[in-house]
C-alpha cells in the first residue's frame, strides 16, 4: 500500500475537526491553517490559563500533522517563546499524549497515555493548557525550567511572566 488512503483520510479527519473548532470555538484556543492550501499545518493560538503564571498570556504554536496521520501525531511547536520544563528551548512541546503510539522505551509512560487515533486536535489542545497548569518536572524537556520550577518558584514565576509580556507584544 502506498500510504495514499491514509493521506486521504487524515486529510478528511482534519478538515472535519477544523470545521468543528471553527464552529464551537473553545475559549481557550484558536487554530487556523497556516497556508489555505495546506491542512496539514496549522496556526494555534493558546490563551494563558488562568490562575497559572502564563494567565494573560496568547502563546502562538505550529501544529503540523505527518502523511500518515491520524496514525501517527502531530507535532507542536511554540512560535512565542515559552518558559516552561515541558518545552524544548526550540519550542517543541514535550508531552505524553505526542509520543508514538508505541511502548517508551524508558519505561515511563504508559501506552495508554501516549498517542492513538482516537486523539484530536482538541484532545492534544487541551493537554497542552493542562500542561501549562501543571508542569511535569519529573520528565522535562528544558532541564534549567524544571529546575527554577522546583528549586526558585518566584523566579520561574518572573520567566514566565516576561514570557506574557512578550506574547501579548508579539501579537
């Protein structure tokens, strides 16, 4: 098989979901297609959550989908910069739900809480808002945060919110 009906179909999948975001709208998100032609990478907005350091914050973010999805994910990149021990210094976001479909070879996440065919772009959304809420600093992709995060709260508190400063100037 040549992967075209797989292409096909992740193509359909994500013009559907992005139909429907554009319909419901979540207040906590926007996303949009980078290139009308290209439903394969979108333009994500995340709103910082409240009650978190990142509150006031409009994080911009790239999702882009692989040929073969939805059997593989995606992948999110911050565009704003964000300070925070689940994303790498280059912006990716490292969280469970992003990862293969396939056993860690670490050991430390369990496949259930890994990527599957069932997600959506609304399930990987609202993930990364909880993420954002509650750092994983067990696990972290940006070593210097979890550290601040652990060992200096008010000046992680300060990183992020020079972060949403940024953000809002950005816009």
């Amino acid at each position: 098989m040549d992967g075209r009906p797989k292409d096909r179909a992740g193509s359909l999948k994500l013009h559907k979901e992005l139909k429907e975001l554009s319909r419901n709208a979540n207040p906590a998100f926007s996303v949009g297609l980078v290139d009308s032609d290209n439903v394969f990478e979108w333009t994500i907005t995340l709103f910082g959550p409240t009650e978190t350091y990142y509150e006031g914050g409009m994080f911009k973010a790239v999702m882009k989908f692989p040929a073969n999805y939805p059997y593989e994910p995606p992948t999110l990149r911050f565009t704003s910069k964000v300070w925070h021990p689940n994303v790498y210094e280059d912006g990716r976001v490292c969280i469970s739900i992003l990862h293969s479909p396939n056993e860690d070879p670490m050991g430390y996440e369990d496949v259930s809480e890994r990527w599957s065919p069932a997600q959506s772009v609304e399930s990987i959304l609202v993930s990364v808002i909880a993420m954002l809420s509650s750092p994983n600093d067990e696990s972290p992709a940006n070593v210097d945060a979890a550290k601040m995060w652990r060992d200096d709260r008010a000046g992680y508190k300060r990183r992020v919110r020079r972060c949403v400063e940024q953000s809002m100037e950005d816009l």
